[in-house]
C-alpha cells in the first residue's frame, strides 16, 4: 500500500499578466502547435511570471500533503496541473489511478436544474455512468443532508447548501488520488467536522492533496505539508509543525496596538530578562517565564489588576493568566511601579506567541462586573517556544503518568 | 491523456510540455476512445441544457417553431406581393420555405451554440478535467434536438400546402448527417477562436444572417454562371440543401457530384477540426 501515485518533477508554469499580451502569445502558440514545432515554453516573455516553479515531490497511498502559503502563490495552479486542466510548461507530472479534484465545489451545477438532476449531471462530468450514479444517490443525499430540498433548483440553495452538496458527490467517488482546494471554509461547523472525517477516511486509501490556510486542519490531517511563497517550494517534509511555522513566518508579524485610555505609560518590558523589543526571547517547554513590567499610572483609579493573554500565530488566545483570578489587586502608587510575572513550568507547545497586556481599574462591586479597562497593550511583544515539537495542540499538559 | 476517472484504476497519466504533440499519430486511438467514453456525458448535457432552457418559460418548445414560422409567412407574403420575383419552386413556396428553414437553421444555430459553448461552460472549463470536446458535441445535440421537434411541424405545413412529399424523403435524415459533421468541424475552429478572441461570436452573427441568403432557402438553387456557382459550389451548405429537397421533390439527386464534394469536404473539416482542437483546448482553458 506504499505506492507512489503522484510524481512532480520540476513542474513549472507561467502566467501572463496582460490580457493583450495573452491573446497575442496565444496565437503565437497555437500558430506553432499547428505547424507541428513544439512550443518555446521554457523562458519567460515580457509581461510574464513563474506561477510555479520547479516543483518536485512525490505521494504514497495513504499520506496526506497539506498545501500552504500566502494567498496568489501558485497553490490553485499546483493543483490545476495535477488535475491536468492546465498542462505544465517544463517538467512533468505522473499520476497513478482516478483522480478526484475538488478546485471548486458546484463548477457545473446548472442553477436552474434541481438538485436531483445536477447530482447526475455532476456526477458523469466527474466521470460516472448512471448506473454507478443511482448506486450511489441515495448515499449522496444523505451526506449533503438535503433530502427536503433535492427538488428544488439549486439556484435556491444557500452557499453551504452548495458546497455540501458538491462534497458529498465527490467524496463518494473513492479516487484514488483527492485534490482538495480551500473549498470547505464555507460549510457549518457540523458538516466541516463531516467533510473532514470524510477526507481522513479517503486518504486512509488514497493520496490527498489538500490546500488550506486553516491550520489546524492542516496539523490535524496532513501527514506532510508543502509550504509556498511565490510560485516556489519553500519547505516540505514531514515536520508539519515546522511547515506551518514557516508559513506563519511569511507573514508580518502583528502590530503592537495600544487601545483604551492611555492612562498607563509602559515603560519597560522584559520576558525572561530580555528587554530589546527586536530580539525576540527565546524559552522551552516546562521552563520558567518570567514578565517584568515597568511603567507609570496616572491617578485614575487606586486600585488596579494585570492580566495577560497569550496568542498565537493564528490570533488565537490559548493562554491568559489573570491576577485577579488569585485576588491579587494592586494598589496605584502614582509612581513608578514594577511588576514581575512569574509562570512557573510553562506548558505551551514549541511556536511563536504574542503577548497582550491589559491593565482593569478595580471597582469596589462584586465579581468582575465594572471593570473599566484602563490600557491595553495588545501583542506589546512576542516570545518563541524552542525545542522539538510534539503533538499540535498549543498547550501540551505537563501530566503524571503512573505505570504499573 | 485526460485524467477523466476511468474504470481502470491502475491507469497512469503524464502531463508534460506539449504532451499532445509528441503522441504523433497515437493521438488519433487517444481522442476516439476518450469520445466513447464521454458518450453519456454529452447525452447529459444535451438533456440539461434543453431542459433548463424549458424550465422557465410558458411557451417552451413553441419557441422553436415562431422563428422558421414567422419567417416563413415573411417570404410568402414577399413573394405572393411580388416584391421579390422568386420563380417556381419544385414544391409549394410554404413547404419549401419551411424545409429550407429547417436545414439552416441546423447547420447556423449548431455552429453559433457551438461558437458560445467554450464561453458559457465557464468555471466547469476551469475547474474541472473531462474532454472538452463534449461541449461542442452537446451544442450540436441540441440543435438535433431542435431540427426533431420542428419535423412534426413541417408534416403539417405540407399538409396545408397540399404537398405529398416522395417516399425517398425518409432518407433525407441521412443525407444531412455529413451535414453534422460539418457543424462539428466548424464548431471545433469558432469555439476556439470565440474563447480567445469574442468579436468572433459576434461576426459569426452576421455571418449566419447573411449567410441564409447565400443559401437557396428562401429561392430555388440558381441554375445561370455566375450565382450557380457561387450559390452551389462554393457553399457547402447548398449541395445539403439541394440534395434533400431532392430526394423530397424528385426521388434523387439532381447534382451528385456536388453532394459528394460537400460530404468530402464536411468529413475532412470534421478531422482536421477536432485535432485543432485536441491540440490547442488545452492553453483555451487557462485563457479563457
């Protein structure tokens, strides 16, 4: 069950960037097919790109290549080439058995048409007789949880309607090879949850190719990943925890935001005794991290508390420590004051974070209600978790494990 | 070398640079089994499109009788106010008119649906692989489509025109099949060249309009040099025409070597057509 179905070698493509320029080298093109010469497709003419370049891997039965990068790096394309809807203008590409390609759920669905009838029409342009279709409707309706609506014309069905219906035909067809584009973002949470066990379970047999910028998902079901940036490999393998630090790492990293009254004056910060805001500080798993803050207060309010929140490159908060929440409140001094935050045996998984910092006036009511938020500094620094990584959540428990 | 699934699962395919052209001659086997086996797909997508095109109107099919219909009474009345001297006709003017129609109206609507397929197919051209020959066959389907609904019609007007066609009209379907074939091929060239370049859809317009008076529908073939060659000769479409009023009026072909020739030329844009397009669909679909 080992075998290679899908082989890239050096796969490259140009687009062209003017529509002008694109008609014209057209029938250049064509003009030269028919007179039998093989096209010039290896250099780049003006007004032209490498949408892809120099592409090579390759994928066994039962792996999983997650695909990612920014938005406009020749992802679509990759897989486009791999479909063969459009052929590669230097090296080549071998694909073993039935190829599945979801590039656009619903491409080919007639608005007009009911849903009963666009499941065959969908279903024998993906390459299916009638009889495999009828086999298979009655599964396809199940998975799509249309059955109310499987007589209605399809242009009455809402984009997630769409999509589950488009999915649940493809997912039926058993391809040997699956090529997903980031089609799924639109569905419920209920049926995303579906679909994904649904592709888990076809790549159990097959070999998927799934582009995504969710990167859970990616660290969930992709068993190696491929990360792009203008039209080039950039890293693949199978660290694809690293894949996805790299892909988070072609990005600028969030800005520093300061928002509510400015009535605290951040003076200083240090994460564990690093004070440059260049340098990023740099821990392990089960290390101490230590925060110390320096800064002034006007005399807004006498009595005060710090939280933390900790983001990750996602711009998802996975940890918060909040002082109030062990009933430390600390009185305003007016003054100059320090505090220094302690926590002890960090838990969080290796990867960049970001930390925000919330300054509360305390009211003197009960609970946490009346709260005024003094000062946000929101991602005032970011830290980076060191070491080899294991598993993806971003917390991993430090837990006791007693064997017998 | 399409990737289209197929029931063999262990089936290998390449896409390299210009992988069409270096098949050679295998490209031939290449596109005629990759037909077969799209057979039921183009059937599909001739039963979509006609009945989408149904679905939301009153009329329904009746709109594919007002056209050759209105067009006929046109021509009766022209010629009955004399206001275009058309000679006799080997049949009464209605039939005539109403059967020339019928032929057009073949050959121009196949090939003007077939020039829009590639355009109107959209994302399913640059999402999804399967042979894109399939559209312009399906175009072509509903044209047949169109040309079987209208026969009932045409009965009916020779019936009214008191008009008993010859027997030998039951052959007149297979006399304009090379006729499809020409449709096809042509079809191959305008889609094409209409996904590229769109002023073609437009020309082909008034083609197709003037192009009705190049033809005898509306007047019988011409028989003095210079309009008989023009009109019969260089017109494919006019040996078609001829040949199956014909077989309707005298029970055989009046001008064999006219026919034959249009056959020979349909059958042979037909080829060179679909390996155009075998050829070039791929670099359509990324410029589309």
């Amino acid at each position: 069950m080992s075998d290679v179905l899908v082989k890239a070698e050096g796969v490259t493509k140009k687009f062209c960037k003017s529509i002008k320029h694109l008609m014209f080298y057209g029938m250049a093109d064509i003009g030269r097919d028919m007179l039998g010469m093989s096209s010039k497709t290896d250099e780049l003419r003006s007004n032209e790109f490498w949408a892809n370049e120099n592409i090579s891997f390759e994928l066994r039965r039962g792996e999983c290549l997650g695909l990612i990068g920014p938005n406009g790096t020749g992802k679509s394309t990759l897989l486009k080439i791999l479909s063969g809807i459009i052929s590669p203008d230097k090296g080549q590409v071998e694909i073993r058995g039935r190829v599945g390609a979801l590039i656009q759920l619903g491409a080919g669905f007639h608005p007009i048409l009911t849903g009963r009838e666009n499941i065959y029409i969908n279903g024998s342009i993906l390459g299916f007789s009638k009889k495999e279709i009828d086999k298979k409707f009655d599964k396809i309706v199940d998975f799509a949880e249309l059955q109310d609506f499987i007589d209605t014309p399809v242009k009455h069905y809402s984009s997630g309607m769409h999509v589950r219906l488009g999915f649940a035909i493809a997912a039926q067809m058993e391809p040997d090879v699956l090529l997903i584009d980031e089609v799924l973002a639109v569905g419920d949470a209920g049926f995303r949850a579906k679909s994904f066990n649904a592709i888990t379970e076809i790549s159990r047999n097959a070999a998927v190719i799934f582009v995504s910028h969710t990167m859970p998902m990616v660290a969930r079901i992709c068993s190696k990943v491929m990360v792009m940036a203008q039209g080039q490999s950039i890293y693949q393998g199978e660290d694809v925890p690293f894949g996805i630090e790299e892909y988070f790492g072609l990005f600028q990293q969030e800005k520093t935001q300061v928002i509510g009254k400015q009535t605290v004056k951040l003076l200083n910060i240090t994460i564990n005794g690093i004070a440059d805001p260049k340098a990023v500080s740099k821990i392990y798993y089960l290390d101490d991290l230590v925060i110390e803050l320096e800064y002034l207060m006007e005399e807004y309010t006498d009595e005060y508390s710090v939280s933390i929140a900790i983001f990750d490159k996602t711009l998802r908060c996975v940890a918060q420590a909040l002082s109030r929440a062990v009933g430390k409140i600390f009185k305003n001094s007016n003054k100059k004051q320090t505090l220094k935050i302690i926590i002890p045996r960090q838990i969080l998984n290796v990867g960049t974070y970001s930390l925000s910092i919330h300054f509360v006036a305390n009211s003197s009511g009960d609970g946490y209600r009346g709260d005024k938020i003094l000062t946000h500094f929101q991602a005032i620094r970011s830290f980076k978790v060191g070491g080899h990584i294991v598993g993806h959540a971003p917390i991993q428990l430090e837990a006791h494990w007693e064997h017998q | 070398m399409k990737s289209r699934p197929n029931r063999e699962s262990e089936r290998v395919v390449i896409y390299e640079p210009n992988h069409i052209l270096k098949a050679g001659i295998r490209v031939w086997s290449e596109m005629f089994y990759e037909l077969i086996d799209s057979w039921g797909l183009v059937w599909r997508l001739v039963v979509r499109d006609i009945s989408a095109r149904y679905k939301q109107s009153i009329l329904g099919i009746l709109w594919t009788f007002l056209n050759p219909l209105i067009l006929m009474f046109t021509f009766i009345w022209l010629k009955g106010t004399n206001v275009l001297p058309i000679g006799e006709t080997a049949m009464p003017y209605a039939a005539f008119v109403f059967f020339g129609q019928m032929v057009w109206l073949l050959f121009s609507k196949g090939v003007m649906t077939s020039a829009d397929s590639l355009v109107t197919a959209g994302t399913m051209l640059t999402k999804i692989n399967f042979p894109r020959e399939v559209l312009i066959f399906s175009a072509v389907g509903q044209t047949i489509f169109e040309f079987l609904i209208r026969i009932p019609l045409l009965l009916i007007v020779f019936v009214f025109a008191g008009f008993m066609p010859k027997l030998s009209i039951l052959l007149v379907p297979f006399v304009l099949l090379p006729l499809l074939f020409l449709v096809i091929g042509l079809g191959f060239f305008v889609s094409l060249l209409n996904g590229m370049i769109r002023d073609v859809g437009n020309i082909l317009g008034i083609i197709m309009n003037l192009g009705m008076f190049a033809t005898p529908v509306v007047y019988p073939a011409p028989t003095s040099w210079p309009m008989s060659f023009l009109v019969n000769v260089i017109n494919p479409v006019s040996g078609f025409l001829s040949a199956a009023r014909d077989l309707t009026t005298v029970g055989y072909l009046t001008a064999p070597m006219i026919y034959v020739s249009s056959v020979i030329l349909s059958l042979l844009l037909f080829f060179v057509g679909w390996r155009f397009f075998h050829l070039v669909e791929p670099k359509i679909a990324e410029r589309i």
